[in-house]
C-alpha cells in the first residue's frame, strides 16, 4: 500500500436533487477548504421505501474527496446545505492510490 504522510484521503458519497444544488454545494465545499475536488456526476435513478412509501426519485451522485479530519465539518456542512431531511452520506477510506494525487488531496489541511 502507498503511505501519504499526513492525514487519510477518504471519498464521500452523497446526492442532491439537480445539478444546480449539487454544483453549489460543491462550491462552497472546495471554497471553505472543506474537500480537494468533487466529480458531479451524470443524473441517476435511486428507488428506496421512506416513510413506508416507495420512492422512485432522479437524484446527482456527488463523490467529494477530501481528509479525515475534515470530515465531520463537511459533514455538518452537507447537513446544512442539503434539501433532505435524510441526505446520503457515505465516509470511504482510500486503501490505495496514487501517491501524488493522494498527498495533493492532503493538501488541503494545509490552507485552513
């Protein structure tokens, strides 16, 4: 495995409503130092039963890299901004890749 000094790069998985909000909070997200990059991805179909009633919603898929350690001000930052009453979020932890493009990811401890 690739060892990045510093902190553990980690992907965040989420998903807004429309492009519009998803570009927003990826905006503000990389403004605040918050996440390194955010790929938005092309719209997708998530069908899940809430409230005992099956939902069949078009959704943007949103995968946020950023550190550990910024994860739980992002978290509480897509809690905020996020029109859901309970909006997918999803910590994964990077095992590999690589070196550079983790240690840039890295980099954003540096800026706060």
């Amino acid at each position: 495995m690739s060892s990045v000094s510093g902190d553990n790069a980690i992907l965040v998985l989420t998903n807004l409503p429309d492009t519009s909000s998803a570009e927003k909070l990826a905006e503000l997200l990389i403004s605040e130092h918050l996440a390194a990059c955010i790929n938005i991805q092309a719209p997708c179909t998530s069908m899940y039963k809430w409230q005992g009633k099956f939902e069949k919603v078009h959704e943007i898929p949103m995968i946020i890299k950023t550190t550990q350690s910024h994860y739980p001000s992002l978290q509480a930052t897509i809690l905020k901004h996020h029109p859901n009453e309970l909006p997918e979020i999803i910590c994964v932890t990077i095992a590999d890749g690589l070196p550079a493009y983790l240690a840039w990811i890295s980099e954003i401890d540096q800026k706060n």
